[in-house]
C-alpha cells in the first residue's frame, strides 16, 4: 500500500525513474552523464552517492569502505540514516527525471524502494550504449588494475575521499554515440578512484558457507523442512539460489513457501551484505 503511495505521489509531480543496469564492472559509472545528457535527467544515484551535474549533494560512496561487502551495503542503502539522507534531499531537490546505477533490476527497484522513489519507467542496459569490446575492456581494467570511476570532476571527489583519488578522465562525447540534447556537445569529467577494500584484497563468501547460512535460515523457519540440494550460481555481485527440499504434509504451500523464500533473502542480505538476485524453491515431495 506504502509503496503504491509513494509511486502515486512521484508521478504526480510528473518524476520519472530511469536504471541504467550492467554486472559489476561493466561501465556503468563511466557512461551515466553520457546518458543523462541524452535523456535529460537531472539527478545520478551510483554507489550511495546522489549526483547533480558536477556535485555530489548527498550519501556516501561506497568505495570508500574497506571490505566489498561493506560497499554492498551501501550502495544497496541498507544503513536507514544513509537511505534517509538520500531520501530527504531528493525531496528538498527540483527535478524530473532520476537515474538510478544497478547490477540488476532487481538491485534498482531496491535501491528505488529504499529511497521512496517510483519504480524505473525506462531500463537501459549498458549492451545498449557500449561495445562488447569497450564492456571486456572495462572488466578487464577492474579485474587486473582495480580501478573505479566515480561520475563527478576530481576536485569534488579529491575533496571528499582523498586517500582513494587515483586520476582523473576527460570524455568527449563523439558524434553518433549518444546524441546531446541539443546537439550541444559537452566534455564531462571522471574521477578514477581505488577503493579502500581493493587495497586490501576482495572479501568473497564461498558456495559452502552461503549453503550453511540457507540450511541455517530454513531450519529455523520450519525444522520439519528437508533440504534435498543446494545450487548457488554467483551473477557478480549477487547470488541466485536453487533449493530443492521436502516438505510435509498439511504445510500450506502458497503462503509459507514464499514467505520462506522471502526469510531466506532477508537474512541472507542482512547479515552478510550481498545481493541475492532470487530464491528459487522446487518441492520434490510431500511427505506424511
């Protein structure tokens, strides 16, 4: 019903929601003013920071934390003072349009929820605005150097996060990649930054502990339940789960299995920081 308000009170003041979706990587932050160029949009949402033109008006970048998980975190909003600061700015701000930075859809209608905004009218992948080469030339900058790319000029970033500034990128916008509104080209500078948890190696959680934490959350949920098997495929930033279990008899399958599958992702997520993309249950057996 609250979410049904919100939507309803952002289309009334005639403000639209865009996502601009890639894996982790891919180039996202680098092409997000090229995008707002071309469609108009006034505010940028990346990685719990929230952009206007050249300046950083609200949040807290995530690539200033020293573990990945961390960063997850942050740039999902999971801190409620971090998402209210975002959410009372964006109300004092005059705009239209907002675009918001995700892994997934998914990542971006829940960073939309979190900050009361509407969920994104318009998807663009970043297949749509990039090469396939320009998309491996950007995970292989990330896998091997460890860069990032904040989408603000270097004097803003050197004077919020200094120890992690590492250079800065001019971008022309050329002719017949992403029209300007207008036909008014614009030269937009990049930050270029190592975030703290880079410096300090990746944090990952292994398939066998993140199968231990599911065993442990459906146990306590229903310990009637039997886990048959496990499948856990890693997206980049988030998981996809597959569980496959036994369940008995009387057990009303409609509510309880979502309602399951819901306690899995919130504790998960809670407790560890990482994004799980869907939980997908397969009931093998109804058993006496």
């Amino acid at each position: 019903m609250f979410r049904l308000i919100g939507d309803l009170i952002w289309m009334i003041k005639g403000v639209r929601v865009y996502a601009l979706v890639g894996e982790s990587g891919t180039g996202k932050s680098f092409r997000a003013k090229l995008v707002a160029q071309k469609y108009g949009i006034e505010l940028i949402i990346d990685d719990g920071l929230l952009i206007r033109d050249n300046r950083i008006l609200a949040g807290h970048s995530a690539k200033k934390e020293k573990t990945f998980l961390a960063a997850v975190k942050v740039a999902l909003f999971d801190d409620k003072g971090h998402r209210d600061e975002i959410a009372r700015r964006l109300q004092s701000e005059k705009f239209k349009k907002i675009l918001i930075l995700g892994t997934s859809i998914k990542m971006v209608n829940k960073i939309a929820a979190r900050l009361q905004l509407a969920q994104p009218t318009k998807i663009i992948k970043i297949e749509d605005i990039a090469t396939q080469e320009e998309i491996e030339k950007a995970l292989q900058t990330r896998k091997i150097e460890g860069k990032h790319v904040i989408p603000v000029p270097s004097i803003e970033v050197k004077r919020n996060y200094p120890t992690i500034f590492y250079d800065a990128v001019r971008v022309f916008l050329k002719r017949g990649a992403i029209p300007p509104i207008g036909n008014i080209p614009k030269v937009h500078e990049k930050s270029v930054v190592r975030p703290e948890y880079s410096k300090r190696g990746k944090v990952t959680i292994s398939e066998t502990a993140l199968s231990q934490m599911v065993i442990h959350c459906i146990d306590e949920f229903n310990q009637n339940i039997r886990i048959k098997k496990i499948t856990i495929k890693d997206s980049g930033l988030g998981y996809r789960l597959v569980i496959t279990i036994d369940v008995p008899y009387g057990i009303q399958l409609s509510g309880n299995i979502h309602e399951l599958q819901q306690y899995v992702i919130d504790n998960i997520e809670r407790y560890t920081g990482i994004l799980i993309e869907e939980v997908n249950i397969i009931i093998d057996k109804i058993t006496p």
